[in-house]
C-alpha cells in the first residue's frame, strides 16, 4: 500500500496539482493585499465607507446593539452583514484575478494553426503519397 501511495504521489498530475495549489495560496495573498490596500482606499474615497459588518439579527427576543454584546450573552445571532461583506470581497477580488488572467492571455502567444496535410496514405498498400499524386509510386494503383 505504501508503494502505490508513493507512485501516487509522485505522478507528474499531483505534483502539478501541490504546486498549483501552493502557488494559488501565495497568489491568493497577494491579489487579498492588492484589493484590501491599493483597490479599497481610493474606492472608499470615492463611495464612502462600504462596511456592513456590524449588521445582525440577534436569534433571540432581546435587542443587542452590537453582535459583541450578543456573543457576551451567548446568543446565537445571523451575521448578515459579515456575510455580505465576504460577497463584496470576493467579487472584487475575483474581477481582479479575471482583468489579471485576461491580461497574461494576451501575453502568451495563440498556438499557429495545424498546418494542411502534404501526403495522404494509399488505400491499397498504406504508403504515404503526395496528395495530388494520381498513381500510388509504390503499388502503382491508380487513385481517384
């Protein structure tokens, strides 16, 4: 068991697939940093201030004004606004990953188109043949 787990894991396909997963981690880090300090200062200048995070609703009949409060009571509570500012985060974050991949697409070169065949094999003795031949050179069928 422990030798199929080694092949495994040394398959080009898992190795490929830790370093993506590594990369990404670091990658997601940094796309975090360039949205929270280079994207949000200038867009909360411009907006105003986009934080929902004190938004709740306490499960409970009592009214607590913070959702501090209410974890000092011990109530469970519905942080809405928590949640709204993940979705905020991550469209941001995501439209910025998709303008960066967008911009490496157009770096890497587009791959030239397969190139139109030359020869074609004979129907009679599979030997490969010019495509405007009309007599195979080998067997000497005649061809349409």
């Amino acid at each position: 068991m422990l030798k199929e787990f080694k092949e495994f894991a040394m398959r080009g396909n898992v190795l490929d697939m830790a370093v993506g997963i590594i990369i990404g981690a670091a990658f997601g880090k940094i796309v975090t940093s360039f949205v929270e300090d280079v994207m949000m200062p200038p867009l909360g200048k411009l907006v105003g201030p986009v934080d929902f995070s004190s938004r709740f609703i306490s499960l409970s009949s009592n009214h607590y004004d913070t959702i501090a409060a209410a974890k000092l009571d011990k109530v469970a509570t519905l942080n809405y606004g928590m949640f709204l500012n993940n979705v905020i985060n991550f469209l941001i974050v995501a439209f910025a990953v998709f303008l960066l991949v967008r911009s490496v697409n157009r770096w890497t070169k587009k791959p030239a188109p397969p190139a139109a065949p030359t020869t074609k094999d004979c129907p009679q003795c599979a030997m490969s043949i010019p495509i405007q031949a009309k007599r195979c050179g080998h067997c000497t069928t005649q061809l349409a």
